[in-house]
C-alpha cells in the first residue's frame, strides 16, 4: 500500500500522544479522544470514497490495519466515558462492584467471539477476504457508536467487530489500573486507621495535668493560643481519660512537699539515664 492514509494517521497518533499518555484519563481528554477518532475516521472515509482501493490485498491491509485503530479507541473512550459517568461516586465497595460487573461484561463479550479473536490474536490471514473485504458485509444488529461509519464503502463484516476487541482490551486494562488504584487508596486509608487506633493514658491523671500545664505554659502548641480548658478537652480525647477539674489537681500539685513537679523530674531523669546509657555503648 502507498502512503495515501500517511499524513492522516501520522497527525491521528501525534494528537493521541497528547490526551492519551496514561492509563487512566480525565473526562475532558477522553472527550477530546473521542472528537479526535471521529475526525480521522471521516478523513479517511473521504480517502476510500475518493480513490478506493488499488486491489484486494490494499483494501484487507486498510481494514485490518489502518481503520481499525481509530474505531477501536474509539470504542475504548466511549466505554471509559460511559464507566466514568455511571461509576458510583461514593464507597470504594460500590465502585469494585460495579467495575467487577463491567470486567463479567468483557468477559462475556471475548468468550462470545472467542474463535475470531483466536484467528486475530494468532495473526492468520486466510479468511482475511471473507472478514475484511466489502463484499462480504453483514450488517450487524447491534446499535453501538462505531456503527454511524456503517457505509456500504466504508466498512467489512468483521472490521468494526475487530476494532470492538482491540477496544475492549484498552478498556480492560483501563479497569484493572481503576480497581487497582481504589484498592490501593482502601489499604492507605486502612493503614492510616490502623496508625490512629486509640492510645490509653496508664500513668496518674495527676502526672497527666503536670504535663498539661507544662506544655501550656511553654506555648508549645498552637503558639499557647488555647486556654486551659481547650488543651484539657484535647488530652482527654487523645489519652481516654477524664481529668476533672484540673484547677483543684493544680492546687494539689502546689502543695506539694519538696519537688512538686515530680512527674516532669522523673522525665527528666529518665530521659538523662537513657542518653548516659547509650553513650557508654
């Protein structure tokens, strides 16, 4: 075959490479795809209806090879427009159900064609006449969005079935990466929870409020904006405990004979005998 179809698949793949450069897509650029294959399919139709075929060998290889690309993303964008505009928007349970549903879908759809998927995937050429030549159409009776290029001129009784395989399996994997990705999130967030699983307080609640007002006076946290009470309410969340009145176990801790702040000193101490020990390691 001559370069008739060059310029046109040569502009169709550099545009592609611009909106379609991961396996997951926004829906803006899959709108995009999609105005961008039906263009190339008009250009090309205008082509074939222009020129036609030079023999049957030209118009196999532009069935199989040349037409099929366009259609079959464009099979892909409308199959992922429609996944992304019916997908449940909230719990990722929701989500893994519906795409599993779409997964038994594709499935369905490969097993029901399963012997020209053989022959396609198996790269054979001997019903290549029967399959991709005009004068074998069959018109199908399905209704689906490739089916507006059905001009007697324009297309074969296997050519849009072959474009519908090759964008089921874009889609496909588009489905894994998407599963993929909400299982991933789920694990992150089920990690996260796993990290935030509640913290009991085991010392005193005394030993607790000296902590308290040390870190309020040292303005340590929110730069000392909260008050007492604020900072007490957060402990209790954080510890699980109830401190009570925090004004009375101050006065307590006042009162105290010799070091009051004994809680604090035992930090200290503590933290000092750690340090010395790893020093003399």
């Amino acid at each position: 075959m001559d370069g008739t179809y060059d310029h046109v698949v040569a502009e169709f793949n550099a545009k592609l490479s611009e909106i379609n450069n991961g396996t997951l897509i926004s829906l803006k650029n899959i709108n995009k795809g999609i105005l961008l294959c039906n263009d190339a399919l008009y250009h090309l139709k205008t082509i074939v209806e222009k020129k036609g075929f030079k023999n049957t060998e030209d118009e196999i290889r532009f069935f199989k090879r040349i037409k099929v690309e366009p259609l079959s993303l464009l099979v892909y964008f409308n199959e992922v427009r429609s996944c992304q505009l019916h997908m449940p928007r909230l719990g990722s349970r929701n989500k893994l159900a519906f795409l599993n549903k779409k997964m038994r879908r594709v499935n369905k759809f490969f097993h029901r064609y399963s012997d020209f998927v053989h022959y396609m995937d198996q790269d054979l050429c001997y019903l290549d006449k029967q399959y991709f030549t005009r004068s074998h159409q069959v018109f199908p009776l399905y209704a689906l969005p490739e089916s507006s290029y059905l001009d007697p001129k324009f297309f074969t009784s296997h050519d849009m079935l072959w474009a519908r395989i090759k964008g089921m399996n874009h889609f496909t994997l588009y489905i894994r990466s998407l599963i993929k990705e909400i299982k991933q999130k789920n694990k992150a967030n089920h990690s996260n929870q796993t990290r935030l699983k509640p913290i009991k307080w085991t010392a005193s609640k005394i030993a607790l409020t000296e902590l308290l007002y040390a870190i309020h006076e040292t303005q340590v946290i929110n730069n000392g904006t909260d008050d007492l009470k604020t900072m007490a309410h957060l402990f209790e969340q954080l510890f699980g405990v109830q401190l009570g009145n925090i004004y009375k176990t101050y006065s307590e801790i006042k009162a105290r004979k010799g070091n009051r702040a004994r809680f604090l000193e035992e930090l200290t101490e503590r933290f000092n005998h750690k340090m010395d020990q790893d020093d003399a390691i």
